[in-house]
DNA sequence: GCCAACGTTGGC
DNA sequence: GCCAACGTTGGC
C-alpha cells in the first residue's frame, strides 16, 4: 500500500467535478513526464491511497481523498490525432503513456498549501520541495498518517 | 504576468 | 554524450 499527492489543475478538474462524474472516478491521463507514468505503471496499486491536490490556481492545496481505482494502462489521449495529448510516436502496439484511474473517497476542508507548509512534520515531502514540477509524487506513510490524523477536516 | 526551476530536444 | 535552446510547470 502506497500514498500519493496527484495534482490536478481545478479549471480542467477539480474536486468537484470528480465528485460529479460517473462513479465518482476519473481517468488520470495526459501525464506526459516519465517519472509520474512510471510512478502509475510501475507502482500504484488499487487501493493505494491519494491526496488530490489543485495546483496552478488561486490558492493550491489539497483538496480531497482519493483512491487508485485501477491498475495503469495505456491513455487514450495518446492515439487523439487531433488531441492536446497526441503522441506521434506513440503506437496502439507499443504505447508510451499509461494512466491509473482515481476515484474520490471524500472532498474535505480545503488545506492550503501555506497551511502544509507550516508543518515541520511535512517539510521533506516531495511535493514541497523547491523546483518540484511533478504532477504525481509519492507520500511517506507518515507523512500520510500526519495530514489525515491532524489536517484533514471534514 | 513574472520567473525560477526543471525536463526535453536536437545539433554536433 | 554534451549542452544550449526551448517549452512547461506552478507558486506568487
């Protein structure tokens, strides 16, 4: 079992739209940086637990629970011709992208950014690190255990 | 909108 | 394999 920060722009899907779709679950594709699609192929497993994190707006912080949903498999967007995510050199027999699905477990109070950085117990979590352009990164169990024990509100 | 940080690309 | 140029991310 395993723990993740899975960022998510709000303005293309925010917590509320995840909340809003079929199942409450959603495709996590569109990740093109190799780090996070070998953290999804090679290691996420169903169950594992996630922080679903708005970034690239107002105020980031994380925003909900979630849970893998499925093991990775290839993303869709890559064989999109006329898609965002089109990757020419991608191939239906050897695809280069893969994505998970995540599913909701519940929205809870807002926790901004600001608020995680305040807590010394949360200052080597990768997603706070200076520079760190990562969509997906992993969560030490304690530091898991630290924000639903003492910053996760309902 | 700015800009630091980082990843990717491609010429050599 | 190096590295400059370029593109992207994401907080502020």
């Amino acid at each position: 079992m395993r723990y993740w920060l899975m960022k998510s722009e709000p303005g293309d899907c925010s917590i509320d739209d995840l909340g809003a779709l079929p199942g409450q679950t959603v495709a996590w594709y569109g990740v093109r940086n190799y780090q996070a699609r070998n953290f999804m192929r090679d290691q996420m497993r169903i169950g594992d637990g996630a922080l679903f994190y708005h970034s690239n707006c107002a105020v980031p912080g994380i925003a909900g629970i979630a849970r893998v949903s499925s093991t990775a498999y290839p993303d869709a967007t890559q064989f999109e011709r006329n898609g965002k995510y089109f990757d020419p050199k991608a191939t239906q027999e050897t695809p280069r992208w893969f994505n998970v699905d995540v599913q909701l477990v519940k929205k809870i109070k807002f926790i901004p950014l600001a608020e995680l950085r305040r807590h010394p117990q949360l200052e080597r979590m990768r997603a706070l690190q200076r520079g760190n352009r990562l969509s997906i990164t992993p969560l030490d169990p304690a530091e898991w255990k630290f924000i639903l024990t003492h910053l996760v509100r309902d």
